[in-house]
C-alpha cells in the first residue's frame, strides 16, 4: 500500500504539471513556425520534471519546465541569431566599450557590463542612464526564451575581500531583478557574487581595476537530454 505522504504528494504534483502543460501549450502561437518544436520541448520538460523527479525541494519548481530544450543539432543556429541580435542591438554601447559580447566554447554568450556605466562608486544601485540597455537585453532574453542567464557580479581588490564578495552579490542581484521587471522569468536567471577572485588584469592599476570592476552575463542554452550544463555554474574564465 502506498503511503499517505506518497499519495498527499502525487496530489500536490497532478495539479502543477497540468497548469505547467497548459501555460507552456498556450506559448506556440498557431503561426509560430517553430511550433511543433515548442510544443515537443514543452511536453519533454513536463515528462522530463515526472520520470526524473526533477523537483527542487526548496522552490517547489519543476527543474527544466519552465524553459524548453533545444536539440543538439539546434543550438549553433540558435545561439549565432541571439549573438547578432546582441551585437546590432548593442552596437553604440560596444562602439563606447560599455559592453562586450563574446561567444564561448560550449556555445554559451558572455556579455561583459563595466560597472562604471552600471552603478555609481560603491553602490549597487543601477544607474538610470544604463536603463535602456539593460531594456535591449531583456526583449533579446524573451525572444530567445530556451536559455539561462547566469548573472556574475566582480569587484577589484580595494576594500575588504568580504566587503568586495558582498557588493558583488548585490550587485549581481540589482541586474537580476531588474532584468525581472522588464518580463524575463526569474527561473531563468541566477545571480552570484564573485567578487575580487576573477581578475581580468592586474589591480595594481587603475586601468586594471577598472576592467575587474564588471557584471557578466553568461547566457547558456538549454541542451535536450543535458539541460543539468544550463543550471550549473559558469566556470572562471581561462578554466
């Protein structure tokens, strides 16, 4: 006989995967040439969430639900599209080198933000001037809703290392919640603090320390039958 916390828990999960099914059915626009293969990676991830038990205990969220898979042979072209969509969107801020973007191995997206466009000195206030290019960024995240968006905060080395992983965090978490207001789903971005242990050039300048001080943005595709590489955690650059 099955145990009541058995049977309380498979009422609990009916109801979620139906709604979940539903909103995710109800995305494929009837005209939406990528239709079928929506409606396959929905029905997958929903499948996937039961088979895999892919709960996470501490949300309640179904792991890889909430964003569809694509299939191997898919991500090159759809990662190329999202970059130049970044790039031409972006142009006048790479022309100012505010923002870098650059494609990775594993097929990811790295979008570098200096944080003197982004926040004022010492604050993880955003600043109302990088408003709107953070508003580029998210319409580009919703078009190309089958990726993860790892948000990684830097500092250099002036102050204190807990002081500096703390500002990191924060700052990592103001990109995230903004990113939020404007209609990216929270599922699918992550904030993390790094702060001073990822240099990108020497803090014994000021042009170094300028460079270290920067939020990246690591955009990772969710593979079909690898989506766990989406979930998990950049590695530091060079590694």
């Amino acid at each position: 006989m099955k145990s009541s916390a058995f049977i309380m828990k498979r009422k609990r999960i009916r109801p979620v995967l139906s709604v979940l099914l539903a909103a995710l059915l109800a995305g494929c626009a009837a005209d939406d040439p990528n239709r079928r293969a929506k409606t396959g990676a929905a029905v997958g991830a929903v499948v996937g969430a039961v088979v895999g038990h892919q709960l996470d205990r501490d949300s309640g969220r179904f792991v890889g639900a909430a964003v569809g898979a694509l299939a191997g042979g898919m991500v090159g072209n759809y990662m190329d599209q999202q970059q130049r969509e970044f790039e031409a969107q972006l142009e006048a801020e790479r022309r100012q080198h505010q923002i870098e973007v650059q494609r990775l191995k594993d097929q990811s997206l790295k979008i570098d933000i200096a944080s003197e466009v982004s926040f004022d000195f010492d604050s993880a206030r955003l600043k109302s001037a990088f408003l709107p290019t953070l508003d580029k960024v998210a319409e580009i995240l919703k078009r190309y809703d089958q990726t993860l968006v790892h948000v990684i905060g830097h500092t250099d080395s002036i102050g204190s290392e807990a002081y500096n992983q703390r500002l990191s965090e924060r700052r990592a978490q103001s990109v995230v919640d903004y990113l939020v207001s404007r209609g990216v789903p929270r599922q699918r971005l992550h904030a993390e603090g790094r702060g001073e242990r990822e240099p990108r050039a020497s803090n014994a300048t000021a042009a170094g320390r300028q460079l270290n001080r920067r939020v990246e943005l690591i955009v990772k595709p969710v593979v079909e039958g690898r989506e766990e590489e989406a979930y998990r955690a950049p590695a530091p650059a060079g590694r």
